[in-house]
C-alpha cells in the first residue's frame, strides 16, 4: 500500500533538504537519509516498507531530541541529529508513522 505524506511531513523534509544543501548534515549522514528527505519532500508516496524503515529510524533516534544543537534557538542548531530527524519527516513525520499499521 501507498502512503502520501502529510503537508507538515513535507515541509520537516524541505527544511532538511535545504539544510543539506547547506552542508549542514554532517560527515555521518546516509545516502538512504539524503534519498528519505527527497521522497517526502516532494511528496511522493511512501511504501508499507519505508513507513516500516521510517517507524525504526524515529524508535532509535528519539534519543537524539536530547543531543545539543537539536532545538530551535540553541547552540549548534540545526545539529546533524535534528538535519536527519526532519530528513526523515521530523516529528509530523513520527507521530504520521506511528498511526500506520504495516505488520
């Protein structure tokens, strides 16, 4: 099945994209990230097993929330966590994902 990322997922992931464009992603970030904020960017439909991808990603990276540079406003923002949280929908895109049932 087909998932259309919601407008709010979309916006997370042109943040991203244009946060990498700026070089601001980081020596880790993944071409699987890079390929992630493109595809909800411009708002093409996510597959059962990229919402599962998607909903793996958020369970790990929750952690990141806490790191420096991840909040508006702070030192270091945006920090390569928070590039590749948005990249990946940010938190529309977790609460979108979660909502889905893919098993």
């Amino acid at each position: 099945m087909a998932h259309q990322p919601p407008k709010d997922v979309q916006e997370a992931a042109q943040r991203a994209v244009r946060w990498i464009e700026e070089g601001r992603a980081g020596k880790g970030f993944t071409d699987v990230g890079r390929h992630r904020a493109h595809q909800l960017a411009d708002g093409k439909d996510v597959s059962d097993a990229d919402v599962k991808k998607m909903q793996g990603y958020f369970a790990r990276h929750t952690v990141d929330k806490d790191a420096e540079g991840f909040t508006q406003g702070g030192d270091g923002f945006p920090s390569p966590g928070r590039v590749a949280w948005d990249a990946w929908g940010g938190d529309p895109g977790e609460r979108w994902v979660k909502g889905i049932d893919v098993d």
